[in-house]
C-alpha cells in the first residue's frame, strides 16, 4: 500500500501535536510503524489520504454503530446545521433526546447531557459523592472511565496500551481516594466494603470491559456488586460509555437484567458527535444544580448538531432489527476467526458481546485486566500490521475491543476472515 501521504502529514503533525495525534489510543506506538490519515468513510469503509481503503472495525472507537454516512443521520445533521450550529439554549431537540434515554433504560428516570463521556463519568461520580456524603470511589484495574483525576489508577485503554500504570499530574490526594480492585472478583469487592465500607460513595463499572479489550461480567459479578452496593448505602455506577445502546438498546442493564443507581452513556447516543450524557434515579438527579447543590455546567451541552445525529441513530435502533443483524455479523465473524487461529495452532481467546469483540493472543481465559496483559502483545502487533496491508483496520492495541455496523457485509466478513488466515500463516 502506498503511504506517502500519511507519512507526509504524520511528520508535519509531530511538529505541532504531542505524538502526532490528538488521541493516545490512535497511536500505532503499541503495534509498530505510523498511523494512516484518515481522508473519508462510507458505510463499513475507510479511505486514507494515500487512497487505501480498509473495512473499519475500529467505528470511531464504537459510536458508528450504523456504519459512516448513514443517510438518515446524514440528514438529520445537514438540517440541524442549517438551523444553526450551537445556541447555549435549550432546543425541543434536547427534550427528544431525554425522552428517547429514559424510555430505553428504566433505570435512568432523569437525564443530563454533556459533550464526553470523561464528563459524563466525572460528573456522576461528583455527583454520587454529593448524594452520599462519601468521598471515596472503587473501580476495577483495566476498566478506564476518562482521564478525570482519581480515574487513571490501574485504568486500560490508552495506558494500557502504551504501559503507564499511572497518570503524573494525578495529585496522590485524589488518587488516594480511588480503591481499584480486580474485575470480575467479587470477593475482593467485599473485602474493600468490609475494610470501609461506610466511606465509599460508589463502585463505577464497564458492565462489559471494553478498555482492556471485550471482557464479559462473569455470571453474578454484576448482581453481587447491586447487592453489596445497596448493603452498604453506595450507589452503583455503570460505565455504558461503549456498550450504551451497542450490547443492547437499553444498554448492558437490560442485556443482563441489572438496576445501577446512575449510568454514563455516549458513543452510539451521540451518533459519532461529541455527546455523551449521566443519569439515574430522580431523587438522586434532583442533587444536580439547577434543581440541587451538585454543580455542573457545560456550554456545548445539548449542541443540536449532536443531538440531532444521536436522536437519528436511536430512531433506526429502536426498531430492533439491527441487534439481530449484528449478533448474526459477530457470530459469523467470531467463528471464522476462531477457525483461523485454531487451523493455525496459533493460541488465542476470543471475547464477543453481541457486536463488541477482542481476540487475545493466549491460551487461557481473559477473564481481568492480569490476564489480559499476559496476551502476547508482540504477536498481536505482528497481526495488526498484516491485517491493515490486506485492507482491514482494527484499534492498534491488544487491549482494545472491535465493533460491528449494521453496514459491514458478508463480504467484508469474508475478506476479514481471509486476512486474518494470511496473517495468522505469518505469525
């Protein structure tokens, strides 16, 4: 493949932005070599500056989840600008958006919007220390919740990836009150509660992990942490960031039939704008200011542009049809790729959750963020750059999950597929 203009435009961009991206996660440190520049998408599609096209499973990080450019949102975005772009006043559109929110999560009776998800998170946690009086928060190693101060603790993602156990900058007071226990231990959960519980505020989770890549609840993981919270007076927080009308369209709650207190949403609600929104029980949302003492504000909250993308995808999945295309696309696509790696004799375990999946390099179960990390990285980035020369783009890390659209086809499965048996005949 040619790259001359990608490299062009890396080299100019290392001049002027740290690392050369505005994203650690988009750095290809992990996987060797430079990114590609990204000129256009279509559909399961992305074009480079250099022409090279490649099926996109990286979906901007998981909101495209109805493919780029779908034309209903494409619409509904080219009306909102023409009305204007940004007012810093409440729109019928923000009312709309809220509506379609509550309606798809039960537990979400109120709702506020914001611009990301580090806000969304940040924000609740705020708010779920106002509510309880507690000052301390538990979260689990490789789950990342934003790059908030007190958040970045053992967190996945972009640290994950480039091995910074922990942010400098962090004052250790905040990080003093961030208890990070392992995920999908429920045991540990308690022993943190009984060692003191009665300072902890919440437990703020990925209901599915997609920050250390996919990694699924086990089975009474998220019904153990529901119960330990209400014992102890804490409020539970999901994370539904990424798996926020993705798993499901009431999220992971509804997939796994579980109530948290608050829940973060964005990505898919955004419909690749940046939007992202917090919301819960009312009695607990009546804490945030205008209604409470719980301070939070954001000018570009509510932007129409934004609202107008979101409000288009959750009309299209409200009908439910596409989880059960995706579900089909993901079993297709795990199968063939299991069947790969297997015909192969290469070691590897495969995570999938409706339309989020990652492929370790192990042999064992991943199950937590330790066992993630024993996955061979090296072998991972070996595959990683095979892949993208035959045309698919995955996220340059180990410990990042893929997603489907309702736009990737059977033939890009099959070229998917196809791949990944040219990569793995390397590896």
């Amino acid at each position: 493949m040619e790259r001359g203009k990608s490299q062009a435009l890396y080299e100019r961009a290392v001049r002027v932005i740290p690392g050369g991206v505005n994203s650690p996660v988009r750095a290809f440190r992990a996987v060797g070599g430079n990114p590609p520049f990204i000129e256009r998408a279509h559909g399961s599609r992305l074009v480079d500056a250099d022409g090279n096209e490649y099926i996109d499973y990286v979906l901007s990080w998981g909101p495209m989840i109805l493919g780029h450019t779908h034309p209903a949102v494409q619409q509904a975005v080219h009306a909102a600008v023409d009305n204007g772009t940004s007012y810093g006043a409440p729109t019928e559109l923000e009312v709309r958006l809220a509506e379609k929110i509550t309606a798809a999560a039960p537990s979400i009776e109120v709702v506020r919007l914001v611009s990301s998800g580090t806000e969304a998170v940040m924000s609740a946690l705020r708010l779920a220390r106002g509510f309880t009086g507690r000052d301390r928060i538990v979260k689990f190693d490789g789950c990342y919740h934003g790059h908030s101060d007190g958040l970045l603790s053992k967190a996945g993602s972009g640290l994950a990836t480039l091995g910074i156990p922990d942010s400098p900058g962090v004052p250790e007071a905040f990080a003093a009150l961030t208890l990070s226990v392992p995920f999908n231990d429920l045991e540990a959960v308690e022993q943190t509660f009984r060692s003191g519980g009665d300072s902890i505020a919440a437990v703020v989770v990925e209901p599915v992990a997609g920050n250390m890549g996919c990694v699924p609840p086990a089975p009474g993981f998220l019904e153990g942490l529901s119960r330990i919270t209400r014992e102890y007076g804490a409020l539970l927080v999901f994370d539904e960031v990424m798996t926020g009308f993705r798993v499901a369209y009431g999220g992971a709650q509804q997939l796994y039939g579980i109530t948290p207190d608050l829940t973060t949403l964005g990505k898919v609600v955004g419909g690749g704008f940046p939007l992202a929104a917090y919301g819960g029980r009312r009695d607990i949302m009546e804490k945030i200011a205008p209604a409470g003492p719980v301070y939070q504000a954001g000018t570009l909250s509510g932007n129409p542009v934004a609202v107008s993308a979101g409000l288009a995808h959750l009309e299209i999945l409200a009908q439910g049809a596409a989880y059960t295309q995706l579900e089909v696309a993901g079993a297709r696509l795990e199968a063939g790729l299991r069947g790969v790696m297997a015909g192969a004799g290469l070691p590897c375990t495969f995570n999938r959750v409706g339309s989020m999946f990652t492929g370790f390099f192990s042999d064992a179960p991943v199950r937590n963020y330790e066992e993630a990390r024993r996955s061979d990285a090296t072998r991972f980035g070996a595959y990683f750059r095979s892949m993208l020369a035959h045309g698919v783009y995955l996220a340059p890390s180990q410990f990042e999950a893929g997603f489907l659209s309702t736009a990737h086809s059977d033939d890009d499965i099959d070229h998917t597929i196809e791949a990944a048996a040219r990569a793995a005949a390397t590896l």
